[in-house]
C-alpha cells in the first residue's frame, strides 16, 4: 500500500515535470518574447539588449529553464511582466479567491447532487424522478454564460437584491467577498450539480438492479436499511473520480463565470495574461493548474483505493 | 390434505408490456403446490420461466415484469399483494432464497460475517453474543473452514463454491421453512457442484425444510428432487414424481431432452432436437413445443394441450398425444459413434511446453525473457495427429484454457516447443507469425454473445475471414457466405441479420461459420458448449462432428464437462494446476485404472439418473498455485502414499491399452484400489 502510494507520487510529479517543459517550449517557441512584447517599438538595440540582460534572456534555454524551475519549486515564479511585481504575491490572492468560490460551490452542490441523484434513483421514473431530471438537463444544457447572464438580469438588475458584478479589490477580505460571490457560486453550481446527479443517478440505479441488491431484499432486509448498507457505498465509489475531476476544475477557474462576474480568481488571471502576452504568470499558471489537478486525482484514487474492500485486499496481498 | 401445503401457485400469469403495447406473457397460468419438507424441482431451459416463478414463490417481480392474474398463497395470503412491510417478514425467515451466483449476490462492500448477521438481526431474538455464536455455527454447518476467519473476509476472497456455501448459510440464519434454490450449482466446477448438492441434501434431511429446486441441470435435478416439475415457454409441460419423469417421461420435451444429455457411460454424440425454444410472445396458438415435437399431429398445430392429471402415473402432463410415449421403453439412448479413421500424421506438437503469467520485470523484458520458477501451465507434451479430436479436461484453473491460448499465439510459450506439420514452429506469439501460420489455426469461444461484433451483419461476420486470407470480393465472397452458411444448417436470409436477432445456438453457429471459413487445419473449441442450452448443445455437437468429417479437420476440445468430452472427443489429456495427470484414448480414460485426479472428476459428474450418485473421493479445496515440487496433485488426492508424492514428479506409466497415466502408485495397485 505504502509503496503503491509512494509510486503514485512519484509519477504525480513526473507529470509535473513533463507539464514544466511543454509549457516553457511552448513559450519558448511563441515568435516574439517578454522584452519584445514590453518595449514594443522600442524593441530594438540598446533597450533590447538591456531587458534582456535584466530579465535574464541572454543565457540559453535549458539555463533559463533549470534556473527557472529550481526557483518555481521554492515557490518563486519571476516578475510579472504587465504589473512589474512578483508573481507569487499576483497568484496569492487570485488562488485565495478562487478556493472561496471553489470551496463554497463545492460546499452547497456535492450535498444538493447527491441527494438529488438518490432521490432521482429511487424513485425511477415516478414523479420525482422525471421533475428533476428534466430540470437537471435543462440546467446542464444551458450554457454558463447564460445562465451567468440571466442570474444578473434577474437577480441584480431587476431585483437589486445582490451586486451584479464583482468590483472590489483583488485582496479583498472574505467577509466583503460574500456578497459578491453568491450569483457566480449559484451559476456554476447549477452546472456541476446537474452533472454529478445524473451520474449519482445512473449509478444508484446500476446497483439496484444487481444481484445483490436482489439478494438483500430476499433476505427481508427492510428498504432503507438496504438502500444505507447495499446500495449507497456501492453506488457512491465511481462518483469519488467524478467529483474530483470537478473539484479540480473548478479550483482551476471557471474561466467563462470568472469573466462575466468579473470574479478576480485564477481563471480570469489566466484569460487577462495570455492576452497580454505575460508568458511569466502563463507558465506559472499552467504549473499551478497542472499540479491541482494531479495532486486532486492522486487524492481520490487513494481514496477509492481505501473505501474499495475489493482493491484494498488486492494491492496487499500483491 | 391441506395443512401439509406450504406453498401454493394458483393460476399465475406473469408477463411485461412489448414496445406495441401487447401483454406478452412470460408465465402462463401456473398451478401447483409446494408440500412440507419434499424437494421440488423446477426445470426448464433459459427463457422458460424458471426463474420468474421461483421468484414469485417469494412474492418479488422484477422490475419491468408486473403480475396479471393469479396468486402466490403462502399461509393463505398471496405474497404478490402483500405489503413490503409484511413481506420482509417473510422473506428471509419464513421463505429464503440461496442465489445462483452467489460471487453476485453477496454485497461486495459487507463482510461475510455481516451479511450472515444481519439475517439473523432481522429473523431472531439473539443477542449479539449468541449471534456471534450461531454465525459460526451456521459456517460450520456449511462445512466452511475456520469459521471465525471466514467471517472477517468479504465475499471476493472466497472461492465459488466458498460464497455459494456462505448463500446457504445466510438462508439458513432464518430457519425458512421454505428455501428456493436458483441455480445454486450452476457456474461452479464439476466437484464443487457435488459437494455443494450434497450439502443440500444433508440439509433438506437434518432441517425438514422443503425446496424447490430450480435448475437447467437434470443431473442436479436427478439428485436432489422428490418431485419435477419441467417447463416449457412459460409453461408447465410435465410434472410427476422425480423417478417416473427422468426414467419415463410421457412429455415429448422431456423425452427429447432426456436423449439429448451426453452420458458417461456412452462414447458417442447423443441425438440433438430440432430447433430452439421460441421466444415470449411469439407463439400463434397450438402447442408451443409443436415446431420441435416428433410426435405431434394437425391437433397439435392449431390447439393448445391443456395440463392433465393422469391419476394412475400420478403424474400431469400437457400434451395431446402422450399416450404414444406412454408405451415407450425406458429413454433408450441411440448415439451417433465416432467413427475413429487411421490417424498416424502428426499435425501439431507440444514439447516440454510451459506458460506463465509472471509479470515481466524490466530487466527479463530487456532480455525478452521469462523468469518463473514455478509457471502456470509446464512440462506439456502432446502429439496431436491429423483429423483427431482432443480435449482438454479440469476445472477451472487447470490451465486448459491457458494452453489452447498459446497455441492461438494469444500468449506465448516461456519454454517448449509448439510445432506445426513438424516444421514450422509456432511457439511465438501473434505478432511474429505469418498468416498463413494464423489461418491454419482458428478458434472457436465460449460465449458467441461475446465473441460476434454486435454490429456487424452474420454476412460481414462470416466476410472477414475470406477476405482476409483469401481476398475474395462480390460475388464470388457472397457465394462463399451463403456455402458456409449452408454447411451450418443456416439459410442464406441469415446474412442481413445481426447477432441479437439470433438465438444461442444460431449465434455458436455462425462462430463456427467464421473459423471454417478460413479453411484452418486446427480449430480451438473453448467450452464451445457451455454457454447453450443442453436441448441446442447435442446439435452444436452434431454439427461440429460431420463438419469435422466433411473437411478432415483436427479439434482441439477444451471442456470442465466430462460427458461431453466423451461424446466427442479421440483421446482425452486431464490436467490438474497445469501439469497433465492422465493422457489416453477416451475409452481408456474413461475407465479405471485412473489417476487419482481423473478419478475424482469421474466421480463428481452427475448424471440425470436418481440412481447413480456421485463419489466424492477428494475435498474440494481451490488451490491458488501449482505446489513447487512433487505431484500437482498431493494437496487434494485420496490416495498419496507419502513423503515421495510431495518431493519428486511422478513418472509417467503405461496401461495395457496406451494409456499415460503419472502417478507414484503402480498401475496394477491403482486398479486394485479403485475397484
């Protein structure tokens, strides 16, 4: 077990690593880099010369590269281009701001789908079941951007009941951020609930149809016992991979809701550096989601590996 | 008498609603009783309404299934109108179930312990040190070993016939006074069946509970039954003592049926019933068995039989013309013998041959090597001549399957040598082998559900092959389809159908179709019967034997079924944890002197006659890996004579007749001791 989660780490940052060097060719092979693009017309002779110096581009790549990823591993990521400051002290409160928002849709959908995918199951094609599940696939249907949109004509605009658009500082204090943050928690749970109940659903109504469930019945095992006991650990293992993969997305940024709010998180950070050419915080960024996503996976499948009796006497024995 | 009905079915129809919106019924009226402490067998083919009435018998319907009319009195009041609440009283404590896949119906998430306990939670008044007790107890009853370790295990790490134990436990925490048995010994090998019916029967005696029985199985049936009820198409079609119907049996299905079983005690392919059953709802008036029926009439055509109780054979029976089979002799049974040509070409050959599934470490893969001291399957040598047919014999984990997995290149050899026409050599795997080296060799599987694309046509299925080796094209690949399609007693409107469209025994012949039409030398059968029904197996054998006939090819026969091995097959090799036990002609195989192992299968295959019984001559205890040194065998044989079965290999010997046998005891002491 030890040794399988060890291994599992290893190649956790063999990833990383793998990710580092995509993203630093693939700067590297964008015509034009950080200097050009910072002195714009000036970009030639002396000046040039200069930047390069003071940036560090005179050496090779493999140099940059090395020096590079020694400093990200002690957190240091460089300067930023656009705002001349240092990275870390950019992404700070943009990863701050992206777990509230994270945390709180993950807080308030996991419960919701949950509970609706059970109650879709269990009453299979009754009332209930077609009630929710046609309003399910209407929320999944309809694109964030507009169900963003109509939250603000509706909420904010008409009812001027909550702020429409977030305009507050980026390292603003949680208990100000509140407010802000209900209308683009609201849009993008509405999503990635919809999405998990259907596929709690499908996987609670997969288990009531095996043997075993069968067999539990047979045995005069009363009904909610049985949905407890046989049903619900059996059917919840395959969601633990579903959830983390949107954990992982929204700690990502949810782009799209980021930038209709105007949500100072990650992933407006992401859309504002590409477009400004800011390779610095792009590669820094890409490292960042690329290591939330790993270390999310690696968390679940550990987990699935504990809660699975089948697995867990398996990898032991072996 | 009354009182002395535990059980009773009263015009139960059971059906589903089709896409048109017709009621298509999967019971048709079923009327019977179940009497206090008799064993009733229920048997019928896949698709005969078996299971749904033995399921009914506990007031459950499966989903999508609903009741129509009729009921299922248990204490006069009708489970199929009970309250949940009021049934899960009963099931469990008054009425229990023991699965037909226990592996499936045991919680995969609960411990054995658990499940077993909360039966007792739910259906007695123990406290929790008493249950504790009564857990053991119940585990020990089911002859598991060390109850109290086996109850800390979940179900996966039990063996089949462990779980299938631990099922019988669970029913009997409740003390039912009616227990349904569904299949409880189909899937498991031919040794653990008989273990496990024996503990039934145990059971059935010790507790003088009644059961009702539900099997495909005759040979199971046979054993355990007081009484037979056979259905047919959702239908009662026979039903009378257990002696009378498997001895005499006045239903023409039945009779079929019967004549269709492959016998040990005969070498030779058993006569096979036209046709197959039809499917629910498909049925246009008139007997539903008319199609297959040799007896049948005009009357049979456009009416249908009703169920007669005959009270001088005590027996019921639902056909018009039973009388004719009322004069019949016992079920004569008429088999097609094989006939044995000179076979002296040797066409493949396996020296010395030994597989393992060893992973690989990263060194042995850089020097492509294999290191495992203690493989799978090893030490096989067997000529195979032109036009024999072989099988492979053992349960499951003997390695049969291993082998013929090899010699298809799915797997390759570590050591040994598989020679081809005694030239080409064929011990590598798939990648490195030419395809004429492909072609020669064809397989044919278990499963045809599995083994054809479920969208492709019979005709595209049947295509690739000629394509592929022949680049046939247009017309001339058409002919060829419609040839082969012929040469498998399948018309040629099957060429637009797919897979789904087809019936068990369709669909294992367009399989064969496939391997013919590359025109092998050698084909594979892995359990090419086991998936079908046994009234649709004869026929699969027929058919398998005259093509054999017409085209001179050689069969490499893989089956845990004994009685079919020796229907069909020359010469039979019995392995046991991959190193062979026993090679010899069928005839010789089949009668002693054995090896120990051979002896223990022979043992355990049952036979649909009340009265042969199965010998259990060895426990049946799974063991994980080959032992590292000395006979495969030492951990379950009866007869080691000590220290020297454990230490060196046993050598090979020679009977009269040519038959190898590998064993420390000397032939003339085996013989003494077996008879």
């Amino acid at each position: 077990m030890l040794f399988l989660i060890i291994k599992r780490i290893l190649l956790g940052f063999i990833t990383l690593f793998i990710v580092s060097i995509i993203t630093f060719v693939g700067t590297e092979v964008l015509p034009g880099d950080a200097c050009t693009t910072y002195l714009e017309r000036q970009a030639f002779g002396e000046q040039l010369e200069a930047c390069y110096r003071r940036l560090g581009l005179n050496v090779p790549a493999y140099e940059r590269y090395v020096s590079w990823a020694l400093n990200a591993i002690q957190g240091d990521f460089g300067y930023s281009l656009s705002g001349e400051m240092p990275i870390k002290d950019v992404l700070g409160p943009r990863i701050k701001n992206s777990l509230v928002l994270a945390s709180a849709a993950i807080f308030i959908g996991i419960p919701i789908a949950l509970i609706l995918g059970i109650i879709t199951a269990l009453w299979r094609d009754k009332l209930p079941d077609v009630a929710i599940s046609t309003v399910t696939i209407f929320a999944m249907t309809i694109p964030e951007f507009i169900s963003a949109t109509l939250l603000i004509l509706i909420i904010a605009i008409w009812l001027e009941w909550l702020p429409g658009i977030v305009i507050v500082p980026t390292d603003v204090s949680f208990l100000e951020l509140l407010p802000n943050i209900i209308l683009p928690v609201v849009a993008i749970a509405m999503i990635m609930t919809a999405h998990m109940a259907r596929m709690v659903r499908s996987s609670v109504i997969q288990v009531m149809a095996s043997e075993y469930v069968q067999m539990a019945i047979l045995k005069g095992v009363p009904y909610w016992k049985m949905v407890f006991k046989h049903v619900l650990p059996n059917a919840l293992l395959p969601a633990i991979n579903v959830v983390a993969l949107t954990i992982a997305w929204l700690l990502g940024g949810v782009v799209v809701t980021e930038v209709v709010f105007n949500y100072p998180g990650l992933g407006r950070l992401v859309i504002e550096s590409i477009s400004n050419r800011d390779l610095p915080t792009v590669q820094a960024l890409a490292i960042i989601l690329a290591s939330i996503y790993v270390s999310i996976n690696l968390l679940a499948d550990l987990l699935t590996l504990m809660l699975n009796p089948r697995l867990k006497t398996l990898q032991i024995r072996k | 008498m009354m009182t002395d009905i535990i059980q009773k079915v009263k015009n139960l129809s059971i059906g589903f609603r089709s896409k048109k919106g017709d009621e298509i019924l999967i019971l048709k009226n079923i009327s019977t009783n179940i009497k206090k402490g008799e064993t009733v067998g229920i048997v019928g083919e896949s698709g005969s309404g078996k299971s749904t009435l033995a399921l009914a018998m506990m007031g459950y319907v499966k989903h999508g299934l609903y009741t129509i009319g009729g009921e299922c009195q248990f204490n006069s009041s009708n489970l199929l109108k009970m309250k949940s609440k009021d049934l899960e009283k009963i099931r469990g404590r008054k009425i229990a179930m023991i699965p037909q896949n226990a592996g499936q119906a045991l919680t995969p998430n609960l411990k054995i312990g658990y499940q077993i306990d909360e039966a007792l939670q739910l259906h007695s008044d123990l406290d929790e040190r008493e249950r504790e007790k009564k857990i053991s107890e119940l585990l020990n009853k089911v002859r598991l070993p060390s109850p109290e370790t086996i109850a800390l295990r979940y179900p996966h790490e039990l063996s089949g016939g462990q779980q299938q134990r631990v099922a019988v436990a669970m029913a009997l925490a409740g003390t039912p006074d009616l227990l349904l048995l569904d299949e409880p010994t189909t899937g498991l090998d031919v040794t653990t069946q008989a273990h496990v019916l024996e503990l039934l029967n145990f059971i059935a005696k010790d507790t003088g509970t009644s059961m009702v029985y539900v099997s495909h199985d005759l040979g199971a049936i046979a054993q355990v039954s007081d009484r037979i009820i056979v259905m047919y198409s959702g239908e009662i079609v026979l039903e009378g003592p257990s002696r009378d119907i498997l001895k005499k049996p006045i239903h023409p299905y039945t009779y079929g049926l019967l004549k269709s079983i492959p016998k040990l005690s005969l070498a030779g392919l058993p006569e096979s019933m036209p046709g197959s059953q039809p499917q629910p709802g498909t049925i246009q008036g008139g007997c539903s068995f008319f199609d297959r029926c040799n007896f049948s009439d005009d009357n049979c055509k456009n009416n249908s039989p009703k169920l007669e109780f005959l009270k001088d054979l005590n027996t019921s029976v639902r056909c018009f013309n039973y009388e004719k089979l009322v004069n019949e002799n016992e079920v004569s049974q008429t088999v097609n013998k094989i006939k044995n040509k000179s076979l002296d070409k040797e066409i493949l050959n396996l020296s010395e041959v030994s597989i393992s599934y060893a992973k690989q470490k990263l060194l042995d893969q850089i020097f492509n090597r294999i290191s495992d001291e203690n493989p799978t399957v090893k030490d096989i040598n067997i000529d195979i001549k032109k036009g024999e047919t072989i099988a492979l014999v053992g349960e499951s984990g003997s390695g049969k399957s291993t082998i013929l997995k090899s010699i298809a290149g799915l797997l390759r050899t570590k050591d040994g040598l598989i020679r081809f026409d005694e030239k080409r050599n064929l011990s590598s795997d798939l990648k490195e082998r030419d395809p004429n080296d492909l072609r020669i060799i064809q397989l044919i599987f278990q499963n045809p559900d599995e083994s054809l694309n479920p969208n492709h046509t019979v005709e595209e299925i049947i295509a690739q092959p000629l394509k592929l080796y022949f680049g046939l094209k247009g017309e001339e690949l058409k002919k060829n389809i419609i040839d082969l399609l012929q040469k498998v007693r399948l018309g040629e409107f099957y060429m637009s159908r797919y897979p789904r469209q087809l019936s068990g025994g369709e669909k294992q012949r367009v399989a064969v179709a496939r391997a013919f039409a590359a025109k092998p030398d050698i084909i594979l059968c892995d359990e090419v019967t086991s998936a079908l029904d046994v009234s649709v197996q004869a026929a699969v054998l027929n058919l398998l034997q005259q093509l054999k006939e017409d085209f001179g090819t050689t069969y490499i026969f893989v089956s845990h079924d004994l009685a079919v091995v020796r229907a069909i097959s020359d010469r039979v090799a019995v392995l046991y944890q991959g190193r062979l036990c026993e090679v010899g002609p069928s005839n010789d195989v089949y009668k002693f002197p054995s090896h120990p192992y051979t002896e223990v299968l022979l043992g355990a295959v049952l036979e649909p006659d009340p009265d042969i019984k199965p010998k259990l001559v060895a426990e049946d205890i799974v063991e994980e890996r080959p032992p590292e040194k000395g006979c495969s065998f030492q951990g379950r044989c009866s007869r080691i004579v000590g220290d020297i079965c454990k230490k060196e290999i046993p050598p090979w010997q020679l009977t009269d007749s040519g038959n190898a046998i590998r064993c420390h005891i000397p032939i003339k002491e085996l013989q003494k001791q077996q008879f």
